[in-house]
C-alpha cells in the first residue's frame, strides 16, 4: 500500500484504490453463490474445496513479481515500520488531524467486525432467514460492492476525500443502525445496499487520505497501527457479544448499544477533523 503512490499518478490514486476493491469483490460474490447452490452438498466437501483454494491462492502468491522502484529517494523513504509502539504511537502527533479520521475508520471497522461475527446467528435464529437465502444474500451483497466499486473505478473523482469518507460514514451508521432492527430477507438486502456503498467509501478514501496526507516514511506505521488497533478493539467487541449472549441478552439490543456508541464516537472525530480543517484553511487565508 505504501509503493502504491509511487506507481500510481495522484490523480489515479481513487480508482486505482477501487479497483482492488473491485477485484476483491468478484471472490466476495462468486463464494457465497456456490455455497447458496450447493446447499445440499456435504458441508464436509465445501470445507475441503474452500481450504483447497485458499492453499493454492497463497501459492500463486510466491508467481507475483517483486515490485521494484527506481527512484533511490523513493527506496529509502520506504522505512520498515518501527518495533519501538511508543514511538510507534507518538506518529500522531505529527497528525493529530488525521488521527481523527484515522480513528474513526478503526471504531467502524471494528464494530463492523463485530456484527459480522454473530450475523449467522443473528439473521438465522432471531431474524428466521434460512441458510440458503443468507448465501444469496452474501452474493447481492458483493454484487452491490462490485456497483460501487465499479464507479469508483471508472469516474474520476476530485480529491476531495473527506467529503466522501463523511458519505460513506452516514452510510455505514445507517446500515449499523437498521440492521438491529431488521426482521425479514427484503429488509436485509436493502441494509446491505448501504454497507456495500459505505463501507466502500469510507475504506477507499481513507487509503487516499492516508496516501495523500501521510509521508510515504511514515505509512508502513499507519497501516501497521492500523490493523492492530482494528484487531484488538474487534476481538474486545466479539468478546463482550459472547459475554452479553451467555448472560441472555438478545443481539439485536446489543447491536443497538453498540451502533449508539459508535455514532457518538464517530461524530465526535469527524466534527474534530472538520474543525481543525477550518481552523487550517482560515490561517491560510
């Protein structure tokens, strides 16, 4: 992700940043169509064809060509991330307005995450979905990130990222919030309608914020504190959906405590980033 700017034009960055995204959704709908249709087959045999594909996947990693960049400036600024998490952590301060929106991507990524470890349980035993129809809801649901994806591959977008990345945010808490409250198959699919657009945006402006905004010296940190805070604030929220469901609280009312929080939290860190970003831009006037 950190080469990525040195091989991509700035102006590409948006599409090129969709297009993963749009190769990773082809996989997303193609999976749970099979298993949709092969609903009958032993569960066994899908298992077996699943880590079949995924053994040869990592193999045909090792074809992939080594990227090599030409440009010594460019090598060198391309620093391994640093082992030493209290200097690792002090990068913010170097970004405090970025920080903002930073954290706000992790606190929906991680409530996403969370969501989806119970959605099987949600769906099929509170919501009376059977197996069959959440599959296919799987595929709509790809289908809808391979739309978004599309567009944002094709239509080149002005950089004006956070913009969008508040877009997609709205999107997102819409689809946190009605999912808690969902109680049939059409209701689900047009939930999905709103994951699928803004889970997009948001993941797909913050690659291009980050890109944009963060040295190409400091990105392999970022994406590296990225994914741990992401990890460890998802397993925490997994854990309190176990606790909660073993002291018999329904999911449904755990969603909703959990949407409530992230709301809060993300419109606190939006609304700080705007205003730095205004204080900016008045100093500069």
């Amino acid at each position: 992700m950190t080469s990525i700017p040195f091989l991509v034009p700035k102006d590409n960055l948006s599409r090129f940043n969709a297009s993963i995204t749009l190769v990773g959704s082809i996989s997303y709908f193609i999976g749970p169509l099979l298993v949709g249709l092969f609903q009958q087959v032993n569960q066994s045999v899908l298992f077996i064809l699943y880590g079949s594909l995924t053994i040869s996947s990592a193999f045909l990693l090792l074809l992939l060509p080594q990227i090599t960049l030409t440009d010594d400036q460019a090598k060198s600024e391309l620093a391994k991330p640093k082992h030493n998490w209290h200097q690792l952590l002090t990068i913010f301060k170097s970004y405090r307005n970025y920080a903002y929106i930073f954290l706000a991507w992790v606190v929906l990524e991680a409530v996403a995450s969370s969501f989806d470890s119970f959605e099987v349980i949600f769906l099929t035993h509170e919501v009376g979905i059977s197996n069959a129809q959440y599959a296919f809801a799987l595929s709509f649901l790809a289908i809808a990130f391979l739309v978004v994806s599309s567009l944002l591959t094709f239509k080149k977008i002005k950089p004006n990222y956070d913009r969008l990345f508040y877009i997609g945010s709205g999107l997102f808490l819409i689809y946190l919030a009605l999912v808690a409250f969902c109680q049939s198959y059409a209701q689900l699919l047009v939930f999905y309608t709103f994951l699928a657009f803004g889970s997009t945006l948001i993941g797909n402006m913050l690659y291009n914020i980050t890109q944009t905004e963060v040295t190409t010296h400091d990105q392999p940190n970022i994406f590296l504190l990225q994914d741990v805070f992401t990890s460890i604030l998802s397993a925490i929220l997994v854990m309190l959906l176990g606790i909660g469901q073993n002291f018999g609280y329904l999911l449904g009312s755990m969603y909703k405590v959990f949407f409530t929080s992230a709301l809060v939290l993300v419109l606190f860190l939006c609304l700080k980033r705007q205003k730095k970003d205004t204080i900016s831009h008045s100093l500069i006037r």
